[in-house]
C-alpha cells in the first residue's frame, strides 16, 4: 500500500511546532498578535470591513498556512501533522469588532487584550483575523490571532507582507477557492508518523555527537572567560513582580518611536540595533522593578529569540532558537547599562554559535507527545517563577517600505509572542519603513496599567539619548497618539 500523496498534501509539525503547541494551556495561550493599523482618510468612496474581506478572499491562496488544519496522530504517537489546502469559512475567521469612543491607541490596545484572552479553535485553522472599527480619524486596525505552532517572527512577517500588497500583484490574485483538502486514514497516519520516528532514530547518533560537541566547546569557553559580577548567571534567574503565575487575562500596550532616532543613537553609542533595544527594555525594566519591587539590585534573565533561517520565502514553521541575555536593571548609568547589555548580547551570540544554532530545535524533535501536555499543564498552574528567563522580548524587523491592505495604507505594525509559565512580560519591538513600534504583553495581575510598562520603554529612550547629547524622541505623526498610564 503506499502512501506517498501524503508528502503532498500533510506536513509534520517539526519539534519547535510541536511544543509551541503542547505548552498551551488554559492559562498560557500560545498563538501570537499580529496588529496592522489602516489610515484609510485618503480612501475614496470609503472604506469597511468588506473591503477588508474582499482583500483576504482574493489573496487567501497566497496565505498557504491559513489554509493548514491540524490533524492528531492516533494515540499520540507522533507530533500531529498540518493538512493543507483546507477550505477556509471566512465568515467564522474574520470577524467584525468595535472600539469604544474616544477610538484612540488607549481603547484599541484594550480590545487587542480581550481578544488575546481567548483560545483559538483547534478544530478549525489556526487564525481569526479582528477587524476593529470605531477608531479615530477614519483609522481601522486589523487584529491578526495567529497560533504561534503556525509561524515565528520571520515567516509572520513574510506572510503580512504577502496580505499586504508588498508581495504580489493584481495577476497573483486568484478568484477560485483552493483545492478541497482529502481527510487523511488512521492507517496513513500511522504509516507516516512510523517513517518519521525511523527517520529520527537514525537521526539520533549525529544528534548525540553534536551535542557532546556544542557543550565541549561551550564549556571550555566559559572557563576562559572571567566571570562578570554585573552579568546574570545562566538559569538563576531572581524572582520579581513579573514572574508569578500567569492568569489567563491578557493586557497589551503598544508604543512608537522614530526609527531614525533610534538609528542615531545606535550610531553615537557605536553599538547594534538589538544591543539598543535590549538596553531600552533593561533601563523600563528597572524602572518598573523600582517602583513595583522596591529595589532593583541584581541583573535579571531575558530570553531573545533568533532565527535560523530568514529565507524572504518561508511563511510558515518555527525555525527558532533562543539567546540567553543578561539585562543591567541594577545599574543606574544608562550608558554603562549600554556597555553591559552590548557585552552579554555578545557572550550569548558565541554561547548560542558554540552549542549549534539548531541544536534546541533538533532535541524538540523528540518531545514525546503522550508526556508533554500534561507536563506543560503542572507547570503553568504551579510554576510562580522561571529559572531560566524572568522576561521574553524580540526585535523583528520588520517591512521597509508602506504597504496597503484592500487600498488601505497602513500606519502602523504591532506584534507580540506568547507568555511562558511564571513569566509575565512579553515586549516585541517590530521596525516597520520609518517607525519603530513596540508592543508589550502581559496579564492582569502584572500592572495596575499596562500602558506603565511602554511608558518605562520611551523614558528609558529619552534618558539614553540625553546621556549621548541628544534631543528627546520626538512625537512620531505618523502613529496613534501616545497613550500614558493612567496613575
């Protein structure tokens, strides 16, 4: 009997996918926010929720994992598997949602947490997409839920650029639904995931070997290093006000800088883009633990995912791995906060390149899938703190130039990941054409305002470039108005 149509129309959820989704729990949802804002002041003859549909119906075939539905291995033996071409109800997916007046950025990011409280439908493809009206200044915003098992950062971004005119054509756009997707036998599924586990036994042996090697490098390393008393040690992150157990409300904030301002300090400091961002996060962090925490006297662990593989094609899959990084809260000089932050970014680049940039997703591979949700369950109800990271925060760059949903431009672009057990911050900053804009995640237990922590972010900005001779951030017009916390 064979079953080769199978390579055709499923694909395995590699380890990376495979724990996104077992470690998703009724407190800890795991799908991600992908937030465009639309200035459609300009649009002639106006502009709604059905130009936003037609836009989705016509591009849906260039969307590939918007049309993946998950299917379960019988009995758990395996990592389930994405049956693709599946045909797509729009009228469950896009859904229609209003902002209360005054419709500035304060209500938009408080509906986008309400919608992030909720689970998606395994039962269906793992998306909805939230048009939000009621906004201000004939703006919309399109609140994208996407299951993070779907894709990571870069293939979020390729696949946004493909929603949004920067991909693609009037001819690329196709009118026809795709092809109805064929609901696969336990026997094929069987078959299958029996092929994979032979193919990951013989895989082991290298798997093995590399990892032996990666720590012998690594450790041998560590040894010629000195030890920093102003980095953080690798898992011994201290316990703080954002490491409890997470609830399963969400609160989102967001924030905008000038992308420019921020390349003009990078350039004074002589420094990376990302050791700017991470310095940013570590001076609103220690603001934050000062005025929650009373004190703010150790380092504290962030954890910053990389890619590895930024292909401009892939659209889908988690080709991730993870920077251990130790944030300078305790220090009051923002710019030796700079010069800590740029020194840590470093020591955990080489740590990361040591041990095999892929090395974490080929172990995830053999996550066994009997043991691994229940062993995510206990943890996420019971984990008040993580060892291994006190907070999550990426930099994502994002496209470089305006794009346009359905005529539409939009504005702004706003993205956030997930929420780990006993830790309850999330920041993404995604650079998009001239802005950078920041989102922060968290629970309802974290802040009396979210809008407190992207608050902390710009006056940590401004407090670096006054250190470097530089004027304040300006407001950016392009962006919503800045929303403070309300004290």
């Amino acid at each position: 009997m064979g079953f080769g149509w199978l390579h055709d129309t499923m694909k395995r959820l590699n380890g990376m996918d495979a724990m996104l989704l077992y470690s998703e729990t009724p407190n800890l949802h795991t799908h991600t926010l992908k937030v465009a804002v639309l200035d459609a002041s300009g649009c002639e003859g106006g502009y709604g929720f059905d130009a936003f549909r037609r836009t989705v119906e016509r591009r849906l075939h260039l969307l590939e994992p918007l049309r993946y539905r998950l299917i379960d291995i019988p009995w758990r033996l395996h990592h389930p598997m994405w049956l693709q071409d599946c045909p797509v109800d729009l009228d469950f997916h896009l859904r229609r949602v209003r902002v209360p007046a005054p419709g500035g950025r304060r209500e938009l990011d408080q509906v986008i947490g309400e919608i992030a409280s909720t689970a998606l439908d395994r039962t269906r493809p793992l998306w909805e997409f939230h048009f939000a009206e009621g906004m201000a200044d004939d703006h919309f915003a399109l609140v994208g839920k996407v299951h993070h098992t779907l894709a990571d950062g870069v293939a979020s971004a390729n696949l946004l650029a493909r929603l949004m005119d920067l991909v693609g054509s009037e001819q690329d756009e196709r009118d026809e639904p795709p092809p109805t997707c064929e609901q696969p036998t336990t026997a094929h599924l069987l078959w299958e995931a029996q092929l994979d586990h032979f193919q990951n036994m013989a895989e082991m042996p290298r798997l093995v070997a590399d990892a032996a090697r990666g720590l012998t490098r690594l450790r041998r390393r560590s040894k010629q290093r000195s030890d920093h008393p102003d980095l953080a040690k690798p898992f011994n992150a201290p316990p703080t006000f954002l490491n409890h157990v997470v609830s399963p409300v969400r609160t989102f904030a967001t924030a905008t800088l000038s992308l420019a301002e921020v390349k003009e300090t990078t350039k004074s400091l002589r420094v990376t883009f990302n050791d700017i961002v991470l310095a940013v996060a570590a001076g609103g962090l220690r603001e934050l633990l000062l005025r929650y925490d009373g004190h703010a006297d150790v380092p504290i662990l962030a954890t910053v995912p990389v890619s590895t593989d930024r292909s401009a094609d892939r659209v889908t899959g988690n080709e991730i791995g993870g920077l251990m990084v130790s944030l300078p809260v305790h220090v009051d000089d923002p710019l030796k906060r700079v010069e800590l932050t740029s020194l840590s970014t470093t020591r955990a680049k080489e740590n990361n390149d040591l041990l095999g940039p892929t090395l974490q997703g080929r172990m995830l591979e053999y996550l066994p899938p009997p043991l691994a949700p229940s062993l995510f369950r206990v943890q996420s109800t019971h984990a008040d703190r993580n060892r291994l990271m006190n907070v999550a925060i990426s930099n994502v760059p994002g496209p470089r130039q305006r794009g346009h949903i359905g005529g539409a431009p939009v504005s702004e672009i706003y993205s956030v990941g997930v929420l780990s057990a006993g830790s309850a911050f999330n920041m993404t900053v995604w650079s998009y054409a001239d802005q950078v804009d920041i989102a922060v995640l968290s629970d309802d237990l974290t802040f009396t305002d979210p809008h407190e922590a992207t608050d902390a972010m710009v006056d940590a900005f401004d407090e670096l470039r006054r250190a470097c001779g530089l004027r304040r951030s300006s407001v950016v017009s392009t962006a919503m108005a800045p929303a403070p916390a309300v004290r």
